[in-house]
C-alpha cells in the first residue's frame, strides 16, 4: 500500500491484469480505492456473495461481483498503439497529461 495514496491508474481507463487468476484479461476501471491500493475491474476477479432476502433483493440467493484487485496488478492499455504501457508526464497546451512511454501518443482522452 503507497503511503501517499496515488495510483498510476484512474477510474475509466482500460487495464491488463497482470498476474494471478485472471492474468491476461483486459476490463474498464469501474472504482478506484486509493487509500486501500486497490481497483474494481469489469469482468475481473468475480466473487460470489450469499445473500439474505431483503427489500433490495427479495428472493437473495447467490449473486456473481467484482471484487477488488491490488493496483499494482494492473497495467494501462494505450488506446492507440493496443499496448500494455507504463505511461509519462507530457506537456500539452500548459497541462501535464499521461502519455504512452511506447508510441508517445495522449493517453487521456478528456
């Protein structure tokens, strides 16, 4: 866990997992928890969760979710060059913006 509560990834980007069970699987951040060092990808580390009836769900059972998954398991994707990349501090019309460290091109979109 990073004491000063910054992640290299935000929510919105898409990911690879890098290791363990789902390795290899790509998702869309869906929540970052910066104070913990962990991520909630979509579609990666599904957990299944016992539930009581309540008036949220009246019939229980059992119900498929993300769990979250450590941070430094996950790598941004460059949306231009398809890549696993680490990503740089470029200088665009005065802002700093994360950019690829392999084609260069700006990886935020906004």
């Amino acid at each position: 866990m990073s004491l000063n509560n910054h992640l290299h990834v935000k929510k919105g980007d898409t990911v690879v997992v890098l290791s363990g069970k789902d390795k290899g699987q790509q998702g869309k951040i869906l929540l970052a928890l910066p104070k913990k060092g962990k991520v909630v990808v979509e579609g990666v580390n599904k957990v299944k969760r016992h539930t009581k009836p309540n008036q949220k769900a009246p019939q229980g059972g059992i119900l498929t979710k993300e769990a979250p998954l450590a941070a430094c398991k996950v790598m941004v994707v460059c949306p231009s060059c398809k890549k696993a990349t680490r990503t740089a501090q470029k200088l665009v019309n005065g802002k700093f913006v994360r950019a690829c460290k392999k084609c260069g091109e700006v990886i935020d979109e906004k």
